[in-house]
C-alpha cells in the first residue's frame, strides 16, 4: 500500500489528466456542447475532493483491544487494506463513467 501523499498525488494526476483531456478537445467544440464539456471538468475536480477526503481513515481501535500486539498490526493492515480496495473500486467506476462521457462527446463533435 502506498503512503497517503503518494494516493493523495495519484487521485491528483488522474483527475487533472481527465480534465485536461476535456480542456484539450474544447478547443474544436462548437458553443452548444462546451457546457457539457465544462460540466464533466467540473465533476473531475468533485471526485478528486471526493476522492482524496476518503484517503483519510482511522483504525479506531486500540492495542489493548486485541490480546497481541502482532494481532492489532494483522487487524490494521487488513482494515486499511480493504479501505483502500474500496477506494480503488470508487475511483475506478467513477473515472470509467467521465471517460464514457468524454468518449460520447467526442462521438459528437
């Protein structure tokens, strides 16, 4: 798992990569369709706050809560492993559905 700043720097890059896409083709878009355009920019920045919001997660539990301290690590290190599966899977379902809808405005141009 990579450390916070280095996530936090990831989500960064593929969101401005996916706005900077659309940045890139408005340039030959006609008036009526640079709205839609400025819309899926819009909703690329959302989900990088969105995105990197979640990166910040607590364990909430405690050493003493488990009977070894080799337990405690085994029990965070799957908890934050999960957390950033699920993460991954947001990230993932929300950056294909901008790419499908970069892809569709393409198709109209």
């Amino acid at each position: 798992m990579a450390n916070k700043r280095q996530l936090k720097k990831a989500i960064c890059c593929m969101c401005g990569e996916i706005a900077s896409v659309c940045l890139t083709r408005q340039a030959d878009v006609n008036e009526e369709n640079l709205e839609k355009w400025d819309e899926v920019v819009i909703d690329a920045a959302l989900l990088q706050v969105s995105a990197v919001r979640q990166v910040n997660v607590r364990f909430g539990k405690k050493v003493k809560d488990y009977p070894t301290p080799q337990d405690y690590r085994k029990a965070r290190r799957e908890f934050f492993k999960q957390h950033v599966n699920e993460l991954s899977e947001f990230l993932k379902t929300h950056a294909s559905e901008l790419t499908g809808r970069i892809n569709e405005l393409g198709k109209e141009q």
